[in-house]
C-alpha cells in the first residue's frame, strides 16, 4: 500500500513539473517576443488635433450639407 501511494505521488510530481517546465517555458518566450503596447496615435497632443481637424471638417460638412438643401428648396 505504502507502495502504491509513492508511486501515485511520484506521477503527480512528474506531471507537475511538466506543466511547470512547459509553463515557464511559454514565459520566456513571451518575455522574448514582448513589444510595447501599441497606441492608436503615439503622441496624445497630436491625437487630440487630429480629432478636432475631424470635429471641424465633420461639423463644416453638415452646414455645407444643410445649405445645399436648403438653397434647393427653392
């Protein structure tokens, strides 16, 4: 009995040190592989002026859209 309890034992170490060992292997190869988190727009001053060029040209759009229509009416 004492016998089969140490080879349960010895199995369930072995598996355990194979998920450590594929565990720590997929580590490494993330730290390897690692690259910064990638932003949209690397400089945030610059992301706010491109959204506000589009604010513009957005709102600039709809009033010539507007006018147009209304000009048609007529």
């Amino acid at each position: 009995m004492a016998w089969q309890s140490q080879q349960a034992a010895n199995s369930l170490n072995q598996q355990q040190s194979l998920v450590l060992t594929t565990c720590s292997q997929h580590r490494q190869q993330q730290r390897r592989f690692r690259r910064p988190p990638a932003r949209l727009w690397p400089r945030p001053r610059a992301a706010a002026a491109v959204t506000a060029v589009g604010v513009v040209a957005t709102a600039v759009g709809v009033v010539a859209t507007v006018a147009t229509m209304v000009t048609n009416q007529r």
